[in-house]
C-alpha cells in the first residue's frame, strides 16, 4: 500500500462528503485508523465501500 499525506486523506473525506449531503437519501460515513508499525498509521474511510490510507505519523510531544 502506498503512503498517503493527511492532506489526501482530507480531500477524499471531503469529497465523500459532498456526494453524502447531496444524496436524496441516507447516508454515512465512518472513519477509523489503526496504529501501525514505523511511525505510520493506516485510515480506513467507510462509504459504501472502504478507502485506505497509510499515513506516516510523527507523535508530537503533548499529544497523549
């Protein structure tokens, strides 16, 4: 799987989004990420069907 940015992840969500709000029905979407090995972690959208994403990520300090 290739590495992702945030910024990729971002723009899928929001154009998820869209088509949801301009559904003429029900709609959902589920976010969920998984810590992953070296420094990265995998975002799983749910919408109908399922985009994955491998982003790296840096633990700042003061973050949990």
């Amino acid at each position: 799987m290739e590495t992702a940015t945030n910024q990729d992840v971002m723009e899928q969500l929001a154009k998820l989004y869209e088509e949801v709000f301009r559904h003429d029905g029900y709609g959902e979407i589920r976010l969920e990420m998984k810590i992953l090995r070296r420094g990265q972690k995998e975002v799983i959208i749910h919408c109908g069907k399922q985009y994955r994403f491998v982003v790296d990520f840096v633990k700042q300090p003061g973050m949990g």
